[in-house]
C-alpha cells in the first residue's frame, strides 16, 4: 500500500488546476472542499462559479470576511483590506506588518452569496447547522494546552453567542465565511 494515503491511496485520483479552471467536468464531485483559498485567488465571480459547477451536492468553502474592519489572516490593522493596495501596503509599513500585507482579496458574505446562486446555504453558524452544534464540536477539541484563565479572558465566546442569536445572518458578522452550501436541485 501506499504509505502516504494508507488505506485510500486506491480510492484517490489526484488532479492538479487552478481555482477558476478547474480540470473536473460539470457536476462531477459529490462535495468539494474550499478552505482558505479564494482569498489569495480572486474575488471574480467566475472562481466561486467554478467551485459551484464542478460540485453535484454539497460545497464546503471558508474564507476570512472581508466586510469586517479587522481581518486576522492578514495585518490584523483595522480597515487595512479595504484600501487600495498602494495604501495597504503604505499602511501596513507605517505600523510595521508590510511582511504581513500580501494583497489577499477578501470576500464578503453578499459577493459569496450571489456567486453561488444555484446553492443555498445549509448552515447557520459557520459549517455548524446551530451555534450548539458550533459549541459541542469546540468542547470536543479543547486543547488541554491552554489554561482555563486564558480562555475566560477571551472575548470570542461572547462575540460568538451574541451574534448566534442572528441564526443565518451571523454567516455576515462572523470573522469568517465558514459554510456549507447545498445545491438547490441537489435535495
């Protein structure tokens, strides 16, 4: 057997493309995967489009949110990603993060949304159907490695139960696109 991929390397068919021209045929996989990709891609239609036509059921795809001041996967300097890239890169060596700065296009949720007409999305809090769903699956994964007075101070919890109560909508107050879009034909 395969000792990278042990027990699938018989299962796998590896292709290699670009996010936007993709070497699939229409509709060919069941559920593809998009994790943090597009933002160093495009905020052209035609890459979520891509994404959507070779996808038959189920479309998984996070992306940091670009609609919020602040993007962590990035500078982490407020309203830096909404600034031409001349002036992000200004910015951003003025407060001595240029390294950080790598011209990343960031979504937002409406742009996503409207890409992937043809789908739904089927979660309301990131990939999770409920924030509980979200809050079991962290408990589940705690990291034993970070002392419970760290986790207290954090704000995240707090951010994260308050904007749950928009169900749906909190895909738009999120740090992060995280979702799971259903094709609307698909069920």
């Amino acid at each position: 057997g395969d000792r990278r991929h042990p027990g699938v390397a018989d299962r796998i068919e590896w292709r290699v493309g670009a996010v936007g021209n993709l070497p699939f045929i229409d509709r060919e996989v069941d559920l593809a995967f998009c994790l943090e990709v597009v933002e160093h891609v495009s905020l052209e239609a035609a890459i979520m489009r891509d994404l959507a036509r070779i996808t038959r059921d189920l479309l998984i795809v996070s992306t940091p949110n670009g609609a919020l001041p602040v993007v962590f996967h990035d500078t982490a300097l407020p309203f830096c990603h909404w600034l031409p890239l001349p002036l992000r890169n200004a910015y951003a060596t003025l407060f001595g993060r240029r390294q950080m700065q790598g011209g990343n296009r960031f979504w937002r949720p409406r742009r996503m949304a409207d890409a992937l007409r043809d789908f739904e999305r089927v979660s309301a809090f990131l990939q999770y159907k409920t924030y509980l769903d979200y809050k079991k699956a962290q408990a589940e994964v705690a990291s034993p490695f970070v002392s419970r007075p760290f986790r207290a101070v954090s704000m995240k919890p707090a951010y994260y139960s308050m904007v749950s109560r928009l169900g749906p909508y909190s895909f738009y107050c999120l740090p992060n696109l995280a979702s799971v879009w259903q094709r609307r034909d698909a069920h």
